[in-house]
C-alpha cells in the first residue's frame, strides 16, 4: 500500500495511472504534478487526483511512489528534479517508450546520491492523448516491462512491480537495451510505417479517401498519434528503429518483387506464413 | 423487388449479401450456386439460401440478379458461364476488389451476346474468409461502388444502385480505371504494407511479439486476411499498386531521413500534418 502517490504530468498515461490506482485503492493519497494547474482540474473534479500542484518538489516531497508520466525527451529533465526532491525511501519509475535514455539519466543521478528507481514501460496506449483520454482501465490485462539492470536496488523492481500488478497489469522484466530493440519493432516501426503510409495516400491517392474502410482506417488509426511525443520517441530510439526499418524494407521489396513478377502461387505461400505468424498473436 | 437472386460463391461477401438480402426482405428467393454442395449448408441451415446448389446453368436459370461473389481471378471465369446460361432479363454484378479485368471480361462477352452487366465493390469486408464470417449488416452504412463504362446497360446500374441501396450501403459510380487506382491506394497498399510489416517482425523481431499491444494488432490485423484472394487482387492490380507501393517508399523515404537526421522539429511538423490528415477520415 502506497501512502502518497506522486504523478510527474497527468496526460494519457499519468492520468490513467491515477484512475486505476484510484480504482483499486493502492494509494492512500495521489498528488498530480504539471506545469499548467487549470489542465489539472478536470482530475480533481473526477476524483483521479487528491491534490493538484505545479509545485515539483513540493509535489513529490513525502511521496512513497513518483512516476514520471511526461514524454521521453522531457522525462530525464523532470527525473533530475525528483531526485532532488524525493524523500530518501521514495521510490521513482516512468512509464516512457524508450527506456535507456531514462535509466542511464538515473545511472547517472545514482552517483550523486542513492535513489530507488527503475524504468517502466506499459504496453497500452491510445492514439488520443491528454487527460481526456485517459481510462481506469487502460492497464487491465496489459503488459507492463520494468527494466532493471545491474545496478538497480531490487526494492524498486519489487515496489513498482507490485504497483502495476495491483493495476491490473502483467509485468515483465527487460534490459533497457533489449527493450528498446523490441518496442523498436513492436510498436516504433508500426507507428512509422502507419505514419507513412498516411502521409503517401493523403499527398498521392487523397481522391481515394472517400473509399476508406474498416482495413484502412485500423491500419492507419496510430498515424494520429501525438506528434511531439512520437518526434521525441524516434529519435531517441533511432538506430534500433532505423535497423527494424531497413528489415521492413526487405520484406516489403520480396513482396514487391513477387507482385512485380505475377507470381501468384509463390505470393500466395508467402501471405499464407504471414497470416500464420499474424494469427500466432495470442 | 427481386424474385430471384442467384449469388455464386457464398464467402464472406457473398455469404453477407444473402443474409443481408433476407434480413431487408428485397429479394424473393436467395439460390446459392458453390462448388462445394456442403459448404453451402450451413447457409440453408441459417436460412439465408432457400436453394443450394452445385450446377451453376440451373442456379442461375431464373435469376433476376446474379451475383459473383468468387475470387477476382474466377470471377471471369465464371462470368462466362453466367453469361451463356442467364436469362435475357437477368443483370450481373459481381464483388471483386478490381474492376477493369472483370469489367473487359464482361465487354468481350458482350459481343456474342447482349446481357446487362455492371461491375460493384462493397468498401467492406473481414481479415476472415467464408460464410462463418458473412454478416448481414455488413453493408450497413458501407460505400458500394458501382464501375459502368460508356458500353453499360443503364438498367444495370440502375438495378445494382437499387439492390445494394436496399441492403443499407450507400453507392458511388467509377469508371473501372479510377477504381482500379483508388483502391490500391486505400485497400490494396494497406494490405502490402500490413503483410510486409507482419513478414519483418516475424523474422526478425519475433522475441518481441510478446509486447504486442493494440497499435500492432490494429496495424497488422489485415495480414491475416485470405492469401489466395490477395494474391490474386496483387497480380490483378500489380501495375496500380506498384505505382502505390513507389508514393509509400518516397513518404518512408521522407520519414527516415528526417529520423536519420535526429530532426525533431522537423518530424513533429511532419506528422503533424498527417494525423490532420488522419483525423479527416469522416
């Protein structure tokens, strides 16, 4: 049981992880932190939040739990702030995309003074963002990925663990590095390439939207993603998602090959392996 | 109000058109014309078809509306069996994802004998295949569109508009070459693109299928869908969908180098602009 749970920006996610710990009762008391105290007022009017302030470290101070719910090029920033701030048994995570930036910031702030901390990623997310979008239910049956490495105080894996399964959420552990070459795949290149592909047919086939349905529209749904967190999360992560790229393209030019040389049996048996290892998604 | 309607091939659409024919009452009596007699009891049993059968002259003998619902590469097969066995009132359609092959089919039949026959393609559809997968609200609110030609019998269009209006889709005409075009944009890419993204990950990022959240099986969930129709529709529409395939390269192309280049504003601005885009699907 957490006494005081501190949220460092109350977006999709932070104000997701509010509700649902406001939902389970696994705090005692939830403090939302964000620059812009009016964007705050719809979490209290809900009850998500007990306490709303723009006030870092007074936010933070006493905190048992604070997690860093801002995007992957802010988070480090804010993560040298808590540090300063948080109390000397807290416990710190975020919940970001990419996870090496984030530990190695912590790696380095763990030389200035020790700190519990360890990096969580939840796989659930919303092409929406904001507090609006958040839901008590986004991490129900989810995958969280903590990331601890050599160096991490095993009370933080322990702590932030037990936080997310009393969520709801299943958790598992990654290296950072691992991580991010697989979320590289699993969902940077797919946001990419939904990216893309919308950008192609807007620009070249626009005369063609009227004709959208249900295949295209669930293909493209995360090229509405937010941009600014999605700009953040490319480039941090590039070189895993520049080489998941380069494996796209691959399979995309044998394809293109196949198609080019009207080989139907031998395009058939390709989509055929394809549809079993789609169809193997749990 | 259609005394008989014959439909060839009971899958997934032409499965839906006769649950969906029953359902809004327009057709006097739904005869089923397969290959495979069994397969086409589960829809008698349903109640969809009142007659099944395997012999395609004596199926569609009577028929004011006959229907094609088999492959795109079949279809013209079968169109000329239709052809040689419809009575002179009768009108064909059919409901293939590509419309100038069927359509120059049609064309050429013609000129032995004169028969009214316009091409339609319902904007609707399933990554799941046969009659399990049919639905009578399938074409509830969905675009049909219909491909005539200046060689096209207007009671055929006029015909088809009505049957599929009555069925709840709402209809739009094309000529079968802007047809042919937009639908590589808006279905035929997206499936490309979605098999090509499933092939990458699971050769070389398998271990990260585990973190599969919904973004990746919203993007990939169309690779599951039949292989030997999309291989089929691949080889039809191969020179479009090249066309298609070079507009997504170039936008993949932009994407990278921008990723490439760590250019954060940049990418922001960029996809920015596409989930505006995004975001003005009605």
């Amino acid at each position: 049981m957490i006494r005081r749970l501190a949220i460092v920006g109350v977006g999709l996610l932070g104000g997701s992880v509010a509700r649902a710990a406001r939902a389970h009762g696994v705090a005692g008391e939830i403090v939302g932190i964000g620059r812009d105290g009016a964007r705050l007022a719809a979490a209290l009017r809900d009850g998500a939040l007990d306490h709303a302030t723009t006030d870092l470290p007074g936010g933070v101070a006493g905190a048992d739990l604070v997690i860093l719910g801002a995007t992957v090029a802010a988070n480090p920033v804010l993560l040298e702030r808590v540090w300063a701030a948080a109390g000397d048994g807290a416990i710190v995570t975020d919940v970001g995309s990419t996870k090496r930036s984030i530990v190695r910031a912590a790696e380095r702030l763990a030389a200035t003074r020790p700190l519990a901390f360890v990096g969580s990623h939840p796989m659930a997310g919303s092409e929406r963002s904001g507090y609006a979008a958040s839901r008590a239910d986004l991490f129900d049956g989810a995958l969280v990925v903590v990331t601890p490495t050599d160096a991490t105080e095993p009370r933080a894996v322990k702590g932030v663990t037990a936080f997310w399964e009393g969520l709801g959420a299943r958790v598992t552990a990654l290296d950072p590095d691992s991580h991010d070459r697989g979320v590289a795949a699993i969902s940077h290149l797919p946001h990419l390439v939904a990216y893309a592909l919308m950008a192609a047919i807007a620009r070249d086939g626009a005369d063609a939207l009227p004709l959208a349905a249900r295949g295209f529209r669930d293909t493209t749904r995360i090229a509405a993603s937010d941009p600014a967190m999605w700009a953040e999360i490319f480039v941090d992560n590039r070189d895993a998602l520049l080489a998941r790229t380069g494996e796209f393209r691959r399979a995309l030019d044998e394809l293109e090959r196949l198609v080019r040389g009207a080989d139907r049996a031998a395009i058939e048996t390709l989509l055929s392996r394809i549809k079993v290892a789609r169809e193997g998604l749990a």
